[in-house]
C-alpha cells in the first residue's frame, strides 16, 4: 500500500530532526571546520544520499540550526514583554533552563552553537548580524523587566543591564560546563541562579 502525503511528510519531519540532532551534537563537540557531511550522515543514521536531499552544504545546515535558535531567542523575548509579574516570568524562564539541562545536552548545544555563529563559524553575514540584533533585544528585554521587578520590589537593586548580562554569562557558562562534564555536571538549583536577582524574604 503506498505511503500518503502525510506520511511522506512524517518521516522527511523525523529525518531533518535526526540530521539537527546529530549535526548540532557534532558541532558543539569537533566544531564547525572538523566537521563533515560524511561525519553528520553517520551519527544521523542516514546515507550521506539522503542528507544532501535535506541540505546542499553543512552551511546550510549549521544556519538553519542558528535560525531555529533564534525562533527560541525570539520567543523569550516576547515571554518577558509580556504584563506579567517580572519575578514569575524570570522564575518560568530560569525553571525551563533548569529542567532542560537536567534532561539533556539539547539547550547547551543550541547555546553553543550561537556563540559559534557568532564568532564567524559557517555564519552568512546577514545572519550573524540578525543574531547579534536578537541578542541584544533580548538582553534589553530582560533589563527592562529587572527594572520592572526593582521598581515592584520584588528584585534587589543595581544596574539592571549588569544584572541581565550577568544572568546569561551564568547560563552560558553552565551550558558550556553541562557538554564538558557531561556525567559528572551537577546544574545549580533555580533558587542559586536567580539569588543574585531576588530580594529575601522578610
């Protein structure tokens, strides 16, 4: 019985999940230049064939996986303009971290991976501005809602950028330690990440 549109469609899904999956695990660990389609074909479990149906070039690839990553930058970006208490929108976000981390290395190799476009790794150079863009709406998108929560009283005081670069340099650096240690990394609880953030309670 032949297969239908859906199904067709099903199966292309489940083939570029398995192409990103293992392409991002690949450039996060050997890194953009010692990488090769051959190299993505056997850790996807796909003919090199099949790869090249899906994508012409590992540039290619490596910029839509940098622009499924900005689909995510961009999502949170929206999360923290929205009217909600800054303090439960920064809970939600630093829970989601915290959970992504401790149920795999998915969130630390797409953070890895836009450091490495952004450092020039297989990046056109239209992307890469459009990642720096995003970059810095998000950091002023979460300096803005730091202030938010300063002026609420529910956030400590200081400068809120500082305070907004300084909670993505914690989880650029906890992404980069969860791909190192692999086994061995221990993710901080939510509550040590946001401490520096959140006003005791009296």
């Amino acid at each position: 019985m032949p297969r239908t549109k859906e199904q067709y469609e099903e199966m292309r899904k489940a083939t570029r999940e398995k192409i990103h999956s293992a392409a991002m695990r690949l450039f996060v660990h050997q890194g953009f230049g010692s990488t090769n389609v051959q190299n993505i074909a056997d850790a996807a479990g796909i003919s090199i064939g099949l790869l090249y149906r899906h994508y012409r070039t590992k540039e290619h690839l490596f910029r839509d996986l940098v622009a499924y990553s900005v689909e995510g930058l961009n999502r949170n970006i929206a999360a923290f303009e929205t009217d909600q208490s800054p303090k439960k929108v920064i809970v939600q976000f630093v829970d989601e971290v915290y959970n992504d981390f401790m149920n795999g290395e998915e969130l630390a190799n797409l953070l890895i991976l836009i450091k490495q476009s952004l450092l020039g790794s297989g990046t056109a150079a239209n992307q890469h501005d459009e990642v720096l863009k995003i970059n810095a709406r998000l950091l002023d998108a979460t300096a803005e809602l730091i202030r938010k929560g300063q002026q609420t009283g529910e956030f400590r005081s200081g400068d809120a950028h500082e305070m907004a670069i300084y909670l993505y340099a914690s989880i650029q650096g906890l992404a980069e330690m969860r791909v190192l240690l692999k086994s061995n990394f221990t993710m901080p609880s939510p509550s040590v990440l946001t401490a520096f953030l959140f006003k005791e309670k009296e």
